[in-house]
C-alpha cells in the first residue's frame, strides 16, 4: 500500500525560546460565511498563561473595520468569550457583524497575575498584533475601534488616551507581543468604567460575599495597583483616564454609557471623564442610563445600549 508523503512542518514558531506570539492560522468558515479565527496567542511572557484572541470577519469582500472588545470583571476575572450578564453574547457579537464590523474579543492578564500597566500592555498588544496581521486577518489596519465594559472600560479609555505622545508613552505602551507599533484607535465605547482611581477611591466599596473556602474577595483596586491608592497615588494617577485627557491630547471620538444608579462605579466617573474629555477637544457623548446598576442591572433597554454602540462605532469606523 502506498502511503502519501507526510505534510510539511511548520518550523516558524518551532525555536527556543517560545516566540513572543503567533500567526494566525486558517480561519473556520461559517455556513453564514463567517470567517472565524479562535484562541490565537497574541503575546507570551515566561511564567504566564499565553493572552489570547478571538477575531470574527463578516462575510463579504474586506477588508473591515475592527472592534477590539475588552472584557470586564473588576480587572480579577473575565473572560474574553462572555459579556456580562445582561447583555446576551448573541446580540453583541450578532450587531457588530452585522453593521460591517469585524470583532476582535481579548483576554488579558488579571490583576493578581500582574497589576497596572500589565492590563493596558496587554490591551496595546493585541491592537498591535491586529495592525501587524491585518492583511492574514481581513481587517482595514486603519479603522481600529475599541470597546469595554467595567474593568474593560476603563482599559479602553485608556487605549484611547493613551498615545505615542503621552508623557512616559514607553512604560504604559509596553513591548508584548509585537513590540513595536501604531496603538492609536479612532473611536472609544466605554460602559461604565473607571475614570480616575483617586476621586473613586472615595466611594464606599459594596460588600462582596465570601469566594468558597470563606476567603474575602480582594479588594479590585488594591489588587490592581498592588496595594492601596493612599499608598500609591502616583500609580492611582497613571491608571486613570482622566489623567492623559489634557488641552492639546487629540483624544478619539468616546462614547460613554453609564448607569445612574450604579453602586459600584458610580455614574460621576463617567461624567469626570466627559468634561475632561471635552476640556481636551474631543467628541464626546455621554448616555445615562436612568435607574440602571451597573452592568445596566435594571435596564429594559439592552437592545438599544448594544444599537447605539455599535451604530457610534460604525460611524466613525466609516462600515
């Protein structure tokens, strides 16, 4: 019987040490034609789990605006495959391929595995892993959009604000991943996150129940900057947006959706972050979200929140 000839191997990412990420390989393609690209490693570190990402491409001839979507979970947990709760993982993903938008979900090193800047490291990584692979992708390396919520939120606010002309730009841009490259977005949607670690260190944190085992949940601002704001302001001051929105700083157009009930992230945090932005000259809109908790707990209008986000998003995305 004869046997055929053994596939060629793939020595590229065969080398020691293991490359810092890697190329995406074939996408799966939906019965919708939907082209799909799941669990690729955008960067590496030695002692951490790979960072992952997940790209969903319309059907159609690209190449695509890209949403880079953030997940949320006080910056301890998340996942990059799960919305919160009240926003079904359909709708999301369904709206944005729908409007012409391809959709780039992260995973990125929680607070107790690295604190601040790891999170915004891994944020610009993955944007510069999107420009670098963008042909392989499907994607238009110039129509870049970010979108989070909570912990995610915030993060991309700060991808927006944080540019390659920020004082100190190097130590918040980081080298993960590709190590070098354009992180600049061209529009922000951000759900109720954190704006400045400082004013927020002044609103009570709610109670959380115990974890299993009768162990007290960390404390998530303490966890991400690796102790208290009282004890590192300093830090407190670099991981807030408002810090780098500033007279001159040319922020992105932002988006900011925010309960007016909300006992975690109070609405004010947002509305610091619309008059700073505004103070800079950029485009900014603020939606509240009358008698909504966060995560929108509350809201009958899911629906519309995802609608009006992804039309912002497409809008200045030019899908």
């Amino acid at each position: 019987m004869t046997q055929s000839p053994p596939a060629a191997i793939d020595t590229a990412d065969m080398t020691w040490p293991p490359p810092p990420f890697r190329t995406p390989v074939s996408a799966v393609v939906d019965a919708d034609g939907v082209r799909r690209f799941e669990g690729i490693t955008y960067a590496t570190s030695p002692g951490y789990r790979p960072r992952l990402l997940d790209v969903q491409v319309p059907a159609g001839e690209g190449p695509f605006p890209a949403v880079v979507w953030i997940h949320g979970g006080g910056w301890l947990d998340g996942d990059r495959r799960y919305p919160p709760p009240t926003v079904p993982v359909e709708l999301l993903h369904g709206s944005v391929l729908g409007a012409g938008l391809a959709l780039v979900s992260i995973d990125y090193r929680h607070s107790l595995e690295a604190p601040f800047p790891a999170q915004l490291h891994d944020v610009k990584a993955a944007i510069r892993y999107v420009r670098q692979f963008a042909s392989e992708l499907g994607v238009d390396p110039d129509r870049i959009g970010v979108w989070g919520e909570s912990a995610g939120g915030h993060l991309a606010a700060l991808a927006g604000v944080v540019g390659a002309a920020t004082p100190d730009a190097g130590a918040l841009e980081g080298t993960h991943g590709v190590g070098a490259g354009d992180t600049a977005v061209r529009a922000v949607v951000d759900w109720y996150g954190v704006s400045d670690l400082v004013t927020l260190s002044e609103h009570p944190m709610p109670a959380f129940p115990p974890l299993p085992g009768g162990v007290d949940f960390p404390d998530p601002y303490e966890a991400l900057l690796g102790a208290s704001v009282a004890a590192r302001p300093e830090l407190a001051r670099a991981a807030s947006p408002v810090t780098y929105a500033v007279e001159g700083s040319d922020p992105p157009p932002f988006l900011l959706i925010h309960g007016t009930l909300d006992g975690l992230v109070p609405y004010s945090q947002s509305e610091e972050l619309a008059a700073a932005l505004a103070k800079a000259g950029g485009e900014v809109v603020l939606t509240p979200v009358e008698g909504a908790d966060h995560i929108f707990l509350g809201s009958p209008d899911i629906g519309r929140i995802v609608a009006d986000s992804v039309a912002f998003l497409a809008r200045h995305l030019g899908a």
